[in-house]
C-alpha cells in the first residue's frame, strides 16, 4: 500500500472510533447481543466520511476486474453513491446498483436498483459492517438468481463474528477495510 491509502485509512479509523462506535448494551440485526455497536452510515453518509470510503475502496478494486460495485441496502446505499460519484470524477466510472430486501411490487418490480447488470457480469458486494454476513449473502442469492457473479464482500468493518466463515460456504470471499480488532475490541 502507499502512504495515500494508508493516511486515508488512518483518517477513516480515527472518525469511526470517535463518532461510529458506540459502547453500551445493543441487540444486532442477527439478534445476537453485544456491548457495542458500531453505526457505519454515521460516517458514510457524511462528506469526510464518504469521501475517505469511496478514496478507499476506489485504491482497493483499482486491480480488479470488475463491471459493477453495490450491496444490500441500507449499509451500501451511501457506499455505492460515493463510489460511483468520486469514480467518474477520477474518470475510472464505475456501475454501481443496490440490492432491495424484496423484489418492488409495483413499476419495474426490480430488486437490483441501478444501471442494468448484465448475466455474467462480475461484481464485488459492499456494506458499512459485517456481523453474520445475512445480508451480504441475501444480496448474492438476489444477483445469483439474475446471472450475476459475485465472489467478494467487501465491508468497512468486519465484526469478526462468523461473516467470514457463512459468506465462505456460499462462494464469497470477506475482505475489509478494518476489523474491529483495529478498535481494540
């Protein structure tokens, strides 16, 4: 890595361990209970915050081959927006789509939401935090079912809590910005 990404994810690090990460009593989407929850749409959906992730995430796909960039909503709605905005400022675009929870029943009763992604087509999933990974994988059962080949989530932090491990039996390859080790817990 060069110092560019490197400052970046010290910047990155230091505004979710003091606005993102809350400590307390929390029960998670997977129902499992903890003593802290980290909120990474505090951060992605602020100018620092968006920026610093999509300068990130932009330096970690630029080897690879890819056609698209999205994720379940809502963790990877301002990820995929940053994304595609500072993409085309650089001149490197880059598609981006979100993936409903259910197919919309009413105008074009889609589930994947954004510019058409083609059968085939490869894509790397996004999302703010990792716990189990449920939502990672409901979002690749929705692209497996249109075609589209995803083997790579990346998250912004992985909560180390088996997302690894479920998002593997099914083909998908965790990668991280951070995990929650880097926060000291």
């Amino acid at each position: 890595m060069g110092n560019g990404i490197k400052e970046l994810k010290t910047q990155l690090l230091a505004l979710l361990d003091k606005e993102a990460l809350k400590r307390g009593n929390f029960v998670l989407s997977s129902g499992k209970t903890s003593n802290y929850y980290l909120d990474g749409r505090v951060i992605t959906l602020t100018p620092e915050g968006a920026y610093l992730v999509a300068s990130i995430i932009l330096e970690l796909l630029k080897d690879k081959k890819i056609d698209a960039l999205g994720g379940p909503t809502l963790g990877a709605d301002p990820i995929v927006g940053a994304v595609a905005c500072l993409s085309h400022m650089k001149n490197i675009p880059l598609k981006t789509f979100i993936v409903r929870k259910a197919t919309k029943e009413h105008g074009m009763t889609r589930q994947i939401e954004g510019p058409e992604i083609k059968k085939g087509s490869r894509v790397i999933l996004v999302d703010d935090v990792a716990t189990t990974g449920k939502a990672l994988l409901e979002a690749k059962h929705a692209l497996d079912k249109i075609g589209v080949i995803a083997d790579t989530a990346l998250v912004i932090v992985d909560r180390c809590a088996g997302a690894t491990e479920n998002l593997s039996k099914e083909g998908l390859q965790l990668e991280s910005i951070f995990t929650i080790k880097d926060f000291g817990l």
